[in-house]
C-alpha cells in the first residue's frame, strides 16, 4: 500500500494540486498570496529595529511632515514623520487576520445553515432560506455603518463578526442545493435506515461531500471581508488601533495629500486590489479543480 | 396571468422584508445602549421644542405605542428633523433620491451593456489574444479597490490634466445664471458625472464581461447552435442572433445579485466625488451622528435595493419563457 492510498484525503488533495498546477491564474495568486504573507510575517521586523519604525506610534523625530521615499524610509512617511513601508507591511497582516477570520466564520454559519435548511426541509427550510435571501440584499457596508452609528466605535473583530453575519447567504444556499441533491443518494438512506441520527448524518456522511464546494467560497469570501474592512476604514469608521491600508488611505485622503504624496496614495491601494485579484484568481484555479466541466472545456481546445 | 401572480407574490415578499428591516432598526435605536432620546431628538434644540418633538415621536411613552407611532409617523412621511441641516429629514432624502438614481442606473446599464459586447468579442476569440486582454483586464480592473480609483481618478484627470472637476454635481456659475437653459444644466451635471460615472463603471464591467464569456461559451455548446451552422447562416448571425441573447440571461441575474455590491460601491463613489446622494448621506450623517437621516437614508437605500431586485427578477422571468415561478 502506498502513501497516497493510505491518506484519501492527502490523496485528493494531491490529484487536486495536480490540476491546479496547470492553471496560469492559480499560479500567480498563489505566488502573489506567498508574497503577501511574507509581507505579514516581515510586520514584525521594522518595530525591533528601531521604536520610529513603528507603524502606528513611531515617529521619525528629524520629520516633521510627508517626506518621499528614501533611504531611512525606504517608502517615505506620512504626515506624522511615520514610516509608511511598516504601515504597509502591518496592513499585510490585518488584511490576512480579517478576511480569513471573517470567511472562516461566513463559512461555518453558511454550511451549517445551508445543510439543515437542505436536510430539514419544510418549515425549517423556508424559514432559513427567506432569512437568507433579506440578508443576501443588504449591503454589508452600510449595515456595518448603521450599526457604527447606533454602537459607536467598532472595534476590529466587531467588525469581523459583523462582516461573517452577514456574508453567510450566498454558501448557506450553494450547500442547501448540495445538501437536497446529496438527501436523495442511496447511502443516506442506509444510513437512515441502520438507524442514524439526524446529526451523524449531517456531520458524517454530508459535510465531507458538501466541503470542498465551501473551501472554494471561502476564496471569495475572504476578499470581500477584506474589501468592506479597507472601505469602512477609509470612511473612517475602522478601528483607530488598527493599521490597516484602508486606514491608509483615509490618512491620506483626509489629511488632503493625495496630491501632493503619490508615494503615500498609490502602495496602500495596490495592495488591497493585488491581494483582491489574487484570491479571486486562487478561486477560479479552485473552481477548476472541483468543477469538471471546466476543466474538460479547458482541455479540448 | 403568471407572471402577474409572481410579480404580485414577490411584491407581497418584498414588503415582508421592508416590515421586519424597520422593526430591527426601530429596535436598534431604541436598545441599544445610550439614551435613545439623544438620538432621534436634537441636543441643540430648546426643550420645548426637544419635549414636543419627544411627545410626537412617542419617546415618553412605553416602547409598543413607540412602535405604532414610529409606524405611523413612517407612513405619514415623518422622519424627524436632521440635526446637521435642521430641515425635516423626508426633505433631505427625497432631494437626494434623484441625484443617486441618475448616477447609479446610468453605470449598471452602461457596464452591463459594454460587459455583455465584450464579453461576447471575447468567447468568440477564446483562447487567442483577444480574449486574454479583454479577460485579464476585467480581472484586473474589477478587483481595483473602488475608493482607491475613485482618488487615482481625480488625482490624473482633474489635478494633473485639470480636464474635469474635483467634487460635486454642478457648477454653481451655470445653474445660477438666469440665461442658461435646460440644456446647458444638463451638459453640466453630464460633466460632472464623468469622473464617478467612470469610476463605477470600471469596477462593474468586468465582472459582466466575465460572465458573458462563460456564458457564451456554454451556449455555445447547445443543440440549435450546431442546427444554425448547419443551415449554413453565417457565423456573425449565429453569434449576434441565437448564441447571444440566451447567454445575455445570466448577465441579467448577476446584475441582481451584486445589486448590493454595487449599492456599497455606489455610496463610496459619492462620498470621494461629493456626489449629493444618499449613499453620502448616509455616511455623512453616520460621522456626524445625525440618527435621523442616517436611519432614514438607511431604510431608503434598503427600499431601492429591494424594488430594484423585483424589477430584475421580472425582467428576468419576461425575458426568459422558459422561467415561470
């Protein structure tokens, strides 16, 4: 027996890979997302260096407004004297901690809703689905400022769990369809009929075929969460502790050097469209390896 | 007759949904903590007009006769008084309507139609050059961070270029001088509105033109594609006249789906440009804590986006016989 049939799970993760080493738009976001993390990670190294590398508290005590890039500040600083490529490196890391927390959460909330909606039917059903279908027309970013007005300040993972609460709609219907089609297959029957338990046959026997499918939403789930964060930020309704680049950008904006400091209006934005584009373009390479159909289009021409 | 009922079961949906929208917000401002008199009665005002406008508002009384009233006062067009402008609320937002409806129609219809063209040049060159610029560039330009573009935009063509103006929708100049007639107002405001109206634009086409191309592609695959070339009709008929249109149908789904994206694109829009809608209303009024215009340019956006998912489901079901709901 071979390692791979020993490990099923390794082994379809394997065939999967195999696949998606043949998309080009898979191997870039992939690369670009490497990058990205290695920026996260590199966060941490400009703060040891010196205390002025700070992104939120340190202050370059020789500056006293923007100054260009150059050799202390490899990006240039903000109006405060504060070095902008360590702001940038710590908005890798709130960018990375947001969405995927947020799509974490979207994501446990759409395939548990979705497979009971799916599994239960009836009342329960509709129920869950006309719930879903109002959240799903909201737009999240006004309902995150709604609620700024009402609570005051949000801080991050206030935002977060809104963000998740309201992104659930979308899996939770994908998964219930799954759920109905898979309801009907023989082995859900044998499973009812050797006498399992509603939650056994949810949990056992239907998440592991409704997974992948939720894996995939979680690409384009972490971007959006990413987006509504970076755009409320610069509203100026994000969390003042955070440095994230839409903080950035709202530093720019309303401090009014978005004409006169390129250096400090163009890295904060790229980042957030870049990391945007790269995590769509990891979720069609995945589209393609859970979708035969588009794989099959791909192969004949 | 069917698509009668499905028009009036999705309206009867539509006003279900506006009902329990109002409810939570009505629960929100009431509970949520804080004083819930400090936020829909003006700290500026003299008491006496501050105790009248409580009793009009029923915040004196217990919080189920607070929700008939609130009701009541929906329906009776009473939103409360702004605090910032110090005008009713309901004059404010009906003002506003229009200038967010202009802009927000004109770039779904415009980057859904340029989406659909394109996308059908490009699953007509799949695979070729065509089709990697046209594809890569949606790519590109539909994860563009919107706000971000809005600011490259004024930046490049109204700082450097100085070829269109910085913020809002009219030039005070044209509108005040007496001589200037419709048109002139008119060309005025199209002026204006280049600037976010691209913006918008940018961000939305390509997410259409992905589509379209998928879904071209798997029109055409069908059955009466391959009878239309086997009648020998040329292949610019096929394309134009029977892959076409059915593969226009999804486009015109996404279009409702992603109606709140584009509502959440439509407000950040506003508030770079200063465009006078109710997107920047809303957060106007949310950084000046200004309760009642917020709640009300809330519950009005929450309106537009309802009804506007009617019509494209309609349009949907008038466009496609083959679905009946």
């Amino acid at each position: 027996m071979t390692v791979r049939e020993r490990f099923p799970l390794l082994n379809s993760f394997l065939d999967g890979w195999s696949i998606f080493k043949q998309s080009l738009l898979g191997r870039i976001g992939l690369v670009l997302l490497i990058l990205f993390a290695l920026m996260a990670v590199c966060s941490y190294i400009p703060p040891l260096i010196d205390p002025m590398y700070n992104p939120m508290t340190g202050v370059d005590p020789a500056i006293t407004c923007c100054t260009p890039p150059g050799m202390r500040h490899w990006l240039g600083t903000d109006f405060m004297g504060r070095d902008i490529l360590s702001q940038l490196l710590a908005g890798a890391r709130v960018a990375f901690m947001v969405g995927i927390s947020a799509a974490v959460m979207s994501i446990v909330l759409g395939v548990a809703i979705g497979m009971t909606a799916g599994y239960m039917g009836r009342f329960i059903d509709t129920l869950l689905m006309r719930l879903a279908d109002m959240i799903m027309v909201m737009p999240t970013l006004l309902v995150v400022l709604i609620l700024a007005a009402v609570f005051g300040q949000l801080n991050i993972w206030t935002i977060v769990l809104i963000i998740a609460l309201f992104r659930w709609p979308g899996v939770s219907r994908i998964i219930r369809g799954q759920t109905l089609s898979l309801k009907q297959r023989p082995f859900i029957e044998a499973a009812k009929v050797a006498g399992a338990s509603h939650s056994r046959i949810i949990f056992q026997h239907i998440m592991p075929n409704v997974l992948p499918l939720a894996f995939l939403f979680m690409t384009f789930r972490v971007t959006s969460a990413i987006i509504t964060e970076a755009a409320l930020a610069f509203l100026g309704f994000g969390d003042p502790g955070t440095v994230s680049w839409g903080m950035m950008l709202q530093w720019v904006w309303k401090t009014g050097h978005m004409f006169k400091a390129p250096y400090w209006l163009l890295p904060p934005g790229i980042c957030i469209s870049l990391i945007t584009l790269s995590f769509y373009m990891l979720g069609r390479a995945m589209d393609e390896v859970l979708d035969p159909r588009l794989r099959k289009e791909d192969q004949t021409d | 007759m069917e698509l009668r009922k499905y028009i009036g079961r999705r309206l009867v949906q539509v006003v279900i949904i506006f009902f329990v929208i109002l409810t939570v917000l009505f629960l929100l401002f009431r509970l949520a903590p804080g004083d819930p008199v400090s936020r829909m009665v003006d700290p500026d005002m003299t008491p006496e007009d501050a105790h009248r406008l409580k009793v009009e508002l029923g915040l004196d009384k217990p919080l189920g006769i607070q929700y008939l009233v609130y009701l009541k006062n929906f329906f009776t067009g009473h939103f409360g008084y702004s605090f910032h402008y110090g005008e009713p609320v309901v004059n404010i937002i009906w003002s506003r309507l229009p200038n967010t409806v202009l802009l927000f129609t004109t770039s779904i219809i415009l980057s859904a139609l340029v989406g659909v063209f394109l996308g059908k040049i490009a699953s007509w060159h799949k695979g070729k050059k065509t089709d990697s610029i046209l594809t890569i560039g949606a790519l590109v330009t539909h994860t563009l961070f919107l706000p971000w573009l809005a600011l490259i935009m004024i930046w490049l063509f109204s700082y450097k270029f100085g070829w269109f103006p910085i913020t809002g929708m009219i030039s005070e100049d044209v509108w005040l001088d007496p001589d200037s007639g419709f048109i002139a107002k008119s060309l005025d405001v199209m002026y204006h509105m280049v600037l976010p109206l691209s913006t918008l634009f940018l961000i939305h086409f390509g997410a259409y033109l992905l589509i379209m191309r998928s879904s071209m592609l798997e029109t055409l695959k069908e059955d009466y594609i391959l009878t239309a070339r086997a009648k020998g009709l040329e292949e610019k008929v096929i394309r134009d006249h029977h892959a076409a249109p059915n593969a226009a149908l999804p486009v015109v789904t996404s279009v409702g789906l992603s109606l709140a994206f584009s509502i959440n694109g439509g407000a950040l829009t506003e508030t770079v440009f200063t465009w006078p809608g109710i997107g920047r209303e809303l957060v106007f009024s949310v950084s000046q804590n200004d309760y009642p215009l917020a709640q009300a340019s809330f519950l009005l956006i929450a309106a537009v986006v309802l009804v506007s998912n009617v019509v494209v489901d309609v349009l949907y079901a008038y466009l496609d016989p083959r679905i009946r709901y």
